[in-house]
C-alpha cells in the first residue's frame, strides 16, 4: 500500500487489507467514510481481478468533463455588478451571461466566481417566527446593495 501514489487506490487496498484482517463491513465503511455501495463494488472487483483490478478502476464523474468558461465572460458580469445599486441573485447573473453570451453557467460555477472575484454574497434571510413585529423588524434590509466589493 505505501508504494501506491493514488490516494483513491490506497483507500481500496485500505478496505481488503481491514477486511482481511477480521474487520466488519460496517466499521470498515464508517472508518474510511465510505458508502456501502462503494464497499461492495470494490471487495467484488478485487475478488474477481485481485490488487491490479483494483487499481484500474474508472473514476465515475462528469461524462462531459468538468467546464471551463473565459474569464472576460465574468469581467463583463463584474462592471455591471458594480454599476448597480440593487441585489443581483445568482439566477440574474446567470440569466445576464446566458442573454450577453448564449452560455449557460452552473449555480455554483456562478457563485464560486463571484466569491473569487471579492464580492461578498448575502444568502437571504429567514422569515421571522409567526409574523412577530418586532423580529420582523430585525430581519429589515438595511442596504440595498446586497453584492459589494470587499
């Protein structure tokens, strides 16, 4: 095991070696935090093709890969942000790139770039318990600039 460099590969060899040594399935899985499914998969793959069928196993993920998007297509979403004096959800900015670029952007594609790119991102508030006047007023917006640049 300690000659395998892929962590994922020595997670596997992990699992036969905690099984071979007498462990139960259940400890097994909640000691390398993994699924039972994930488990099952990987002891029929190694009872069928030993060490080396284990080793090349394909990694599940994206069938089209994980996307990458040019940097202008969020400068143009950042000046735009920061000539407004209003919230922009996460939905507006990507309706923006998809009407500007004819690209779709992911949610947490879109959120992660704004975070990267310093702004701060106010998530919205729960409403208050049974319509209390005075939580309410806690809950009142004070800033209309819900995006601002750190």
């Amino acid at each position: 095991m300690r000659k395998a460099k892929d962590g994922r590969y020595q997670l596997r060899i992990n699992t036969i070696i905690l099984l071979k040594e007498g462990a139960k399935p259940g400890k097994i899985r909640e000691r390398l935090l993994i699924g039972s499914e994930t488990y099952c998969r990987w002891v029929r793959i190694y009872n069928k093709g030993g060490l080396a069928a284990l080793k090349n196993i394909k990694i599940t993920g994206r069938k089209e890969g994980n996307p990458e998007y040019d940097n202008y297509i969020f400068e143009e979403l950042f000046k735009k942000l920061d000539l407004m004096q209003e919230y922009w959800s996460v939905i507006k900015m990507q309706k923006f790139v998809k009407d500007l670029h004819k690209i779709e952007v992911p949610n947490e594609t879109m959120r992660m770039r704004v975070k990267r790119a310093g702004y701060s991102y106010k998530s919205n508030r729960p409403s208050p318990y049974k319509g209390d006047v005075v939580k309410q007023e806690e809950f009142k917006k004070t800033d209309s600039k819900m995006w601002s640049k750190n």
